[in-house]
C-alpha cells in the first residue's frame, strides 16, 4: 500500500516525475508475486483454492490471508512464512527508480528516512499498525485539502485505495487532491450513499480508461467502450461503497443505504459546497475521484 503514497511523496518533493514514478511501479508490477501465487509454488495451495479466495474478496473486506486461514487453506504460520518471502514494494519501486536513473542510492535511502519520519510510520510494510499507519498517509495527503478531514473519509478512502489494489492493481499513484465547485464528467459513474453519513462518490475516466479499467477489474479483454465496460464499473464502484457500508456498520454500528449507481456521460456535476476531486493516475490513464459531502 505505502508504495502508492511514496510515489506521491517523491513527486511533492519533485525528485522524480510522475512517468517515471509509473514505469517504476510498472516494472514491479510485472516482477512481484502476490500471495496467492507464493501459496500455490510453495504446495500450499492449488489454483482453485486461490480463485474461491479471491472470489470472497468480492464479498469481504478482508485480505487474502485472512481469508485463507478463515476457509482452512492456510495456517497462520504458513501466511507468516510466504508474507516474509515477499520483498516489500516500495523498495522495489525505489530500486527501480534507481537503476532507471532517476535517483541515486544515496538519494533513496534519505527519501525513505524523510518520508517516514514525516508520516510517523514505525515501518513501512506488513505490521500491526497498517491500518493506523494509512489512515495517516491520508490525513497527511489531504492535510491541504481538509484542515481537519472527517473519520468516515478516512475510512472510506482507505477501502478505496484497498479496492484498487485488490480488484484493478497496485500500480497507481494518487495525485494532490483538490477542492471544486463544478466539474464536467466524462465517462462517470456515480452513486448516493445515505444515513448519518451522507455522501455522492462519483468515478470518471475517458474512454479509453475505462475500457482498461474495466478489462482489468473482470479480467476479460475488452476493445471498445460499451455496455458491459460500464456495468463492470458500476459492479467496482457499487461492490466498494457496498464493503464500505458493510465496514460501518460492523464497526461503527451505523445504517447507511445504497442507491442505485447511475452513469452521468457528459454532465456537469455541481454544488453549492465543495466536491473533493482526488486524480489517481494508472499506467492506462487517469481516474478521477469525486466526493460530494
């Protein structure tokens, strides 16, 4: 997770582009094993216990390994001993940017240092205080933004940088996020969230976005952007507000209710407050986050 946030770090201090931020995270991509793959080449796991785990991800919000030792592929210490084979991700993107020529050693060692001290973070992989170390990453990505940003968005945007991860890949970097009035959507997906937390989170992306976008979440290849590329948007964007009321309600004891997503082509979203637009940029284009409180 923290590689997303050490990406945006870099760019805040200009030591590297966001091009060469994304090729780094690309070429990682490429070479980093997921744990499910690790569970599968180490004999503890077969194909298909990996596809019916992946598939209560959908349902869950909960990770991989959680998952596997809750359906008794697993145990906790075989979980313990393919996570400890994982390389941590933020160091292959620096090694990356390293060895692209971006930054020098010297200069990625005194990144890591700075921008662990900065976001307080004790570690910046698979610890205890994961959970609590993000929540920090976003209230410091946003600390421009919001003076002081609300609970349940940290919560919801945690998910949300959770859901890409899980269902569309970690080779994204956030953007600075703004704060608007007005803005002119492309391909959009929207949605109403109501309850003592009253939200509209909106997804828009072009064309040619949203035909990736869509063909990573199903893992189909899709050509052109029809109707089964906007319903599997919908599918990502209601699954995710789904977890997110899910999570409330379970931790907060709290009721939300979902309306229906709807596609906004081509419309001007507008308020009288302001709508926060967070720019999360893929190797495939942009995503455009909105949320209007």
């Amino acid at each position: 997770m923290y590689a997303q946030f050490f990406g945006n770090y870099l760019l805040s201090k200009r030591a590297v582009t966001a091009e060469q931020v994304i090729q780094a995270m690309e070429e990682q991509h490429i070479r980093h094993l997921k744990l499910g793959t690790l569970a599968i080449h180490a004999g503890y796991m077969n194909t298909e216990q990996v596809d019916d785990i992946l598939i209560r991800q959908t349902q869950k919000n909960k990770r991989f390994g959680e998952l596997a030792v809750e359906a008794g592929y697993l145990t906790k210490e075989q979980v313990e001993i393919l996570l400890n084979q994982q390389i941590p991700i933020y160091l292959l993107i620096g090694q990356r940017l390293v060895e692209n020529g971006a930054l020098t050693e010297a200069e990625l060692d005194r990144f890591i240092i700075s921008y662990q001290q900065e976001n307080e973070l004790s570690q910046l992989d698979k610890t205890s205080l994961q959970q609590e170390n993000l929540h920090t990453l976003i209230r410091n990505l946003f600390l421009i933004t919001f003076a002081d940003i609300p609970d349940y968005l940290i919560k919801y945007l945690s998910l949300l940088f959770n859901n890409l991860i899980r269902f569309i890949g970690e080779d994204f970097m956030p953007l600075n996020p703004i704060l608007c009035r007005e803005y002119v959507t492309n391909q959009c997906y929207g949605q109403i969230t109501n309850g003592q937390y009253s939200l509209t989170s909106y997804l828009d992306m072009d064309e040619d976005a949203s035909v990736a976008f869509a063909s990573r979440y199903t893992k189909e290849e899709f050509r052109e952007c029809n109707e089964y590329v906007r319903a599997s948007i919908e599918d990502f964007l209601n699954i995710h507000n789904g977890l997110f009321t899910v999570n409330i309600s379970n931790e907060d004891s709290i009721e939300l209710q979902l309306n229906p997503p709807v596609n906004l082509e081509n419309t001007m979203i507008s308020s009288t407050s302001n709508i926060l637009h967070l720019p999360i940029i893929y190797p495939f284009g942009k995503l455009n986050i909105l949320i209007k409180l």
